[in-house]
C-alpha cells in the first residue's frame, strides 16, 4: 500500500489517547488503558499549557539519503505545524464526501522528538491535544505516561524518589520474512520508557535535582528508531543534536544497514547515562563541607571547663537534619538510576539470548561494550552512593553530638537556676524563721501597749518600771512563741512527707515504664541482641532526686542557721 496511508480512525480517536489504541497495539486491557487516560487526563490541568501561547515541540529527524547523513531540526508552535511536519493530510473523499486524514511521510531512520518546560517545575511548552496526536500517530507505548506525568506545574519537586523501566518486545519467528509497511514501521519492535535523574545548579547556585523521562522504540526490520524526551530545560536535547551532528563519532550515526542501525540506537542510551552521571560527585562534596563547616568544632573543641566553646542552637540541629535528609535523597535518586541502568543492561544481554533476535550474532561485541560502558557509569554511581552514605552516618552522629551538648548547656543552665533558687530559697527561710521568732514578741508588746493592759500609774512623768508587767509579758510571749515554732515544724514536715510521696509515685511509674520499654526491647531485638531503647524521659530528673536524699530547703535552713 503506497503512501498517503489513511489513519482517519487514529486521528478522530486521538484525545482517547492511549485507550484509542487498543489491546492489540499495546498488549494491556481496556482497563489498564482506561487508567492510563484517565490519569493523563486528571494531570492536564497542572501537566500542559492551556493555550497556543509558548507552545514549542523539537523534533530532529536524521535520515539516510544515498551515501550521505542528512539531519534536520524543526520547531513546531502548533499543533497544526506538528501535523504539517509528520506530514498528516486532510482532504474530502470526492465519492462520500467523508474527511479523509492520511500520513504521507516516511518515518526518517532516527527522530527525536522533545517535549520540555521552562523549568523542572513549570508546565510543558505543549497542548494535550498534541501529545495526544503525537503519542497516537507514533503509538506511543502507554507505560511512558507512568514518567511523563511527574512534570508539570509543582511548587516542590514531585516523585523525585520515583524510578522506573518499562519494556514491551515483539519479534517474529525465525524464518519468517517480514515486510515494512508505507510509514517504515514493520510492527517487530522493542520499546522501552525509563526516567533518569540528574543534579545541576540554577542560576542562583542553589544545587537541584532534574528529572528526565526517556522512550525509545526501534524496529528490527526497517532499523528505524523514535526517541521521546520529557524534560525541563533543553540541556538533554542538547545532547542529542550534538551526539547526531556531523562533528559527532561516525559509528553513532551509521545507518547504511539495520545492524548499524541498531548500533547507532545505542549511542542515545549512554549519552542520558552519562548525563545522569554528572555532578553528583560536586554534589555530594558540597555536603560534605557544609556538614564538616558546621559541626567539625563540635568533634574536635573540647567542653571542659575552661575552654572556650561553641553555644549551639536549634537552628543548628535543624541545619544538620537538612543535610542529612539531602545525603539519603542522593541515595535513593543515585540507587534508583543504578536500578533503571541495570534494567536497561539486562535488556540488551537479554536480546543477545533471544533466538529471534537478529543482530545477537553480528553485534554482540557491540552490546557488550554498551554493557561494559554502563558498569562504569554504575561504578561512579555506587561510589557516590557510599560518599552519601558515610555523609548520613557523620551527620547523624554529630546532630546527636549537637543535642547533647545543647542538652547539657541546658542543664548547666537548669543547676545554677537551681543554685541561685536554693540560695534565695536559704534567705527566705532564715527571714521566715527570724519572723516567726519576733512576731509573739511583736504581737504582745504591742498588745500591752494599748489601753486593754495599764501598768503605768499617773504621776510618774519619767516612766516606772513593773516586775509584774514583765513578768506578764514573759508569761504570754514565751509560750506563744514555742506554740508558733512547734506549728511551722509540723507544718514543714507536712510538707516534705507530702513531696516525698510524689517522688516515689513518679519514680514508681517511671520504673513501670523502663519494664515495659525493656519488654518490648526483648520482642523487637535484632539478631539476638537487645535494641538501644532511648532513656525515659525524666530520668536525669529522677537521678537528681535520688541524689538530693529528698532534702527539702529547711536543711539547708538548719544548716545555715547552725
């Protein structure tokens, strides 16, 4: 069937995208696909821009004319120039009258096309309706919306732990001979979607964390590939054009025969590899000084008395837990990209053991040398992740070492508090016991100062003294001021014998609670040994009370006194 080929079935049914496209041509069920557009469908708002404003699609298609490699770039901003490039006709059957859209364009032997954002975090440059009419017109395998729909408009980075591969593969038997069709598509294909992560600074200095999400479908037969980038930024695509330019390694762009072909499909692979790859050694540096810069003097200057220290603040424990949680998201991101590269490794090896295959004899050194490539781009990987991993644990151990030391600046704080309470505590009972000593005293003599009691007999200008008078007052105060002291006495043992049983009460259920802690230790321990449990809470408060003897401030009272 030569070309224009009719795709009027596809085109109307492309907004349905990837449903329209059907278990045959995806090899899911209407219900997994159903999801599919419903997801793609819920994101939108949040996933595309609304309007033909800034809209932008690269495409750079490579094909083989003759001898010679032409390469050629397009910037579509809009979906009618989309249409225009894939070579997406319309016109009217002149017998039914019915629209008729048909594609009248070969698929070059390498296309990339790259959708992309501003940013890592604003919407892409791209309608749904063309992703849609993109993604259905190169039926798209549904799997790649898993990665595509984790861009979009975010106020904080979204699914940056999230990693993945998917692949779906079709070859034909051994011994069959199959023929391509008008487009250059034969149906025997291998397709996968994968996503990668990457660290580069933002214009301030501030260090980010990039999302990539990566499809790739190459047929066997035609040796034609389709490459679908999603990115924020155009530093990927970048890549790409400068990989496919003619300043590029010519085995990266030979396609004179499929074998090539596929050899040169290889090439994008470790390209986004490599890129995956970049700065995360400056990265994980950059957290190493900022942790050593923070908290070196907490390990090397000593806390003794005498020595001049640093006083440390919340602020610094929470500078520390920042850090720390940056060290275990680059392992997870840096774990993640060495999952989806083993996936990637494994496919391949795993083509090389698939009797249909058909390059798994004349291009097995190749595929072992893209194998041996990403071992060592996985090598740097795992180093960076053991850097990170040592970093966790350092900083961890010096925000505990933090804590503490601001544990016991709070304490020293706490014990003179304490000190200078006790000491107040000191002078406002000998106050109190020299007031209780006066105040019978006091209270009599001003008694027999009033009218109630006369001694003094008229006549006497200069005053006479009274035996009696004395001995009155003697016989009043003194009984008086035992009867107070006696009072206060019982009263301050009321007192202490009631702090005392506090004491015991909390002791009693903070020992309650060390049992039960010491338990639950016992069922939870890991390979036979018990798990570190942190104290209870109150236990320094506990160990000051025991020591203390449960002295209350008239000892020190009694001992100031004596």
């Amino acid at each position: 069937m030569p070309l224009p080929v009719d795709i009027s079935k596809l085109y109307d049914t492309r907004d349905e995208y990837p449903s329209n496209l059907g278990p045959g041509g995806t090899g899911m069920n209407f219900s997994a696909l159903d999801g599919y557009q419903s997801t793609l469908k819920a994101t939108a708002p949040d996933l595309f821009v609304q309007d033909g404003d800034g809209v932008e699609v690269k495409f750079r298609d490579v094909e083989l004319e003759g001898d010679s490699i032409v390469r050629t770039k397009f910037n579509a901003h809009s979906e009618a120039k989309v249409e225009s490039w894939l070579g997406i006709l319309q016109h009217s059957d002149p017998v039914s009258n019915n629209k008729i859209v048909a594609a009248s364009k070969k698929d070059p032997k390498s296309r990339m096309i790259y959708i992309y954002a501003n940013n890592s975090r604003d919407k892409l440059r791209v309608q749904r309706s063309t992703v849609a009419l993109i993604f259905t017109y190169h039926q798209v395998m549904p799997e790649y919306l898993d990665f595509f729909t984790c861009f979009g408009l975010q106020s904080t980075p979204r699914d940056v732990r999230f990693s993945g591969f998917r692949k779906r593969i079709t070859l034909p038997k051994r011994g069959i001979t199959v023929a391509e069709d008008p487009l250059g598509r034969s149906g025997y294909q291998y397709q996968m979607a994968y996503n990668l992560k990457g660290i580069s600074t933002t214009e301030e200095g501030e260090w980010s964390i990039r999302n990539a999400a990566f499809y790739n479908r190459f047929d066997i037969i035609s040796g034609r590939s389709l490459w679908v980038v999603t990115k924020g930024r155009k530093d990927v695509y970048h890549r790409y054009e400068e990989l496919t330019s003619e300043d590029g390694m010519e085995e990266d762009i030979r396609f004179g025969t499929t074998d090539e072909s596929f050899v040169s499909s290889l090439a994008p692979h470790l390209s986004f590899a490599s890129w995956s790859n970049e700065d995360w050694r400056g990265y994980v540096r950059r957290l190493e000084e900022a942790v050593n810069k923070e908290s070196k003097m907490a390990k090397l200057v000593p806390r003794d008395e005498g020595h001049q220290a640093k006083n440390y603040q919340s602020s610094d424990v929470r500078r520390m837990q920042i850090w720390e949680e940056q060290a275990s998201e680059v392992v997870i991101v840096l774990e993640g990209n060495v999952d989806v590269l083993v996936s990637l490794q494994q496919f391949f090896r795993g083509l090389l053991a698939d009797e249909r295959f058909p390059f798994r004899d004349s291009c097995a050194d190749e595929i072992n040398d893209f194998a041996a490539n990403l071992d060592t781009i996985m090598r740097d990987m795992k180093n960076n992740i053991s850097r990170a991993r040592a970093l966790m644990r350092t900083t961890a151990d010096r925000k505990e070492l933090i804590k503490q030391y601001r544990a016991d600046d709070e304490a020293d704080r706490m014990r003179r508090l304490t000190k200078n309470m006790e000491q107040e505590a000191i002078v406002v009972r000998i106050i109190t016991l020299v007031t209780l000593v006066y105040l019978p005293a006091t209270f009599v003599s001003t008694l027999f100062s009033t009218d109630i009691v006369k001694y003094q007999e008229d006549g006497y200008p200069d005053g006479k003294y009274s035996q009696t008078a004395m001995d009155r007052w003697l016989q009043v105060t003194v009984p008086l001021t035992v009867v107070t002291l006696f009072a206060a006495w019982c009263a301050n043992r009321w007192a202490t014998a009631k702090a005392s049983d506090t004491v015991n009460a909390v002791e009693r259920k903070l020992e309650s609670i060390e049992d039960e802690k010491l338990e639950r230790a016992k069922d939870v321990g890991f390979g036979g040994s018990l798990e570190q449990l942190p104290p209870v809470r109150g236990s320094r408060i506990m160990t000051w009370l025991r020591g203390s003897g449960g002295r209350s401030s008239w000892d020190h009272v009694g001992t100031a006194v004596a």
